[in-house]
C-alpha cells in the first residue's frame, strides 16, 4: 500500500519546444528549396543551416518533446534533424575523398524511404492541428518528388519540388511563430485549425 502522505505530483513547467523545432525545419526547408527552384546555388549557408539549425536545433527540440511525454514530436523533431545531419553528410563526405558520393540510385531510396516514413507521420497529425496536417501532407509530396526529380533527371520536375518545398517550409515557419504568437497573447492571434478528436 502507497503512502499517500509521500506522493509528490511534479508538474512540467518547461517551455513548449515545437516552435524551435517547427521554425528550425521550416526555415531550413525554405532556403533548401530555393536552391532546388533555381534561385541559387548550393552552399556553405545551407549547409550550416542544415548542421545547426534544421539538424541541432531539431534534435533538441525532440529532448525536449520526450521530456514532456510527446512520442510524436520527439519521434519527428529527432527524426528529422538527424535528416538534415545526414543530408549534410551525403553531400560532404565525397568531399573528403575518404567516401564516394551516394550513386542516384541511392538517393532514390533515402528520399522514397523518407517519403515514407512521413506519410506514416502524417496519419498522426490527423489526430493534431489542421497547420501539422498541412506540414506533413505536402513534406510527403516533396520526398516523393525530389526521388521522382532523381529518377527521372527532370529538371522541370526538381524545380517543381522547390516551390512546393518552398511552401512546405513556410507552411512550419507559420505553425511554429503562431504558437509562440498564441502562447505570448494568451489567445489565438494565428489559427492552427483544431481537431475535433
């Protein structure tokens, strides 16, 4: 039997950490995009931004999530920070001569898996916010035509996946400052469009 009397009810009064992980991946994606749109070249700026903050930032923002009981938000903050860590390294590794670069085929396969994979995210945001179901939806379609851009080496269809990468980035970028907008106001400034569960 528990002695009441040395029962302690802990109560979370840490912060909310979707916004750093949300804008850190929106805002990642968007300059990403850009390249693929063909509006610049690929460089050092994205792939800081993809070291610290889509990948750092992200990873932390998923300790964060398991700190507060959130399986679905320590599962895609971590997920897909370590995605942008891997990015990286595929695009760096060959540089150092130790590795070979990944052959198209390959990076079919890690897009397709990662397409995947966020489609299955998606069935549970269907159970979240109309913002996550948006992210989600059109993060799914950007995998599946980034490998369809690979598969094919339709330029036309790459840059394609640019603007709806564009869009899929800022569609996060507007979840992650509404819950700070909302959170600091005390009242819905920015929709987030609840779920009736």
């Amino acid at each position: 039997m528990t002695n009441q009397a040395n029962v302690r009810e802990i109560k979370d009064t840490t912060a909310n950490p979707a916004p750093l992980g949300l804008t850190a991946f929106g805002m990642t994606t968007v300059l990403l995009n850009l390249h693929n749109a063909g509006l610049f070249e690929l460089g050092t700026m994205i792939l800081a931004m993809g070291i610290f903050y889509g990948g750092i930032a992200q990873i932390i923002a998923g300790a964060m999530e398991w700190k507060k009981n959130n399986t679905f938000g320590t599962t895609a903050f971590t997920s897909y920070g370590l995605f942008w860590m891997t990015l990286v390294a595929l695009l760096l590794l060959p540089k150092t001569n130790l590795w070979d670069g990944p052959t198209n085929r390959a990076m079919v396969a890690y897009l397709i898996m990662w397409g995947l994979f966020t489609g299955v995210m998606f069935i549970g945001t269907l159970k979240l916010n109309r913002a996550l179901q948006v992210i989600f939806a059109s993060l799914t379609i950007l995998f599946f035509l980034l490998a369809l851009g690979d598969a094919t080496g339709n330029a036309a269809l790459k840059r394609l996946a640019g603007y709806e990468g564009i869009f899929c980035g800022f569609s996060a970028v507007y979840a992650g400052l509404a819950q700070v907008l909302n959170e600091v106001y005390g009242k819905t400034i920015l929709p987030l469009g609840t779920v009736n569960k």
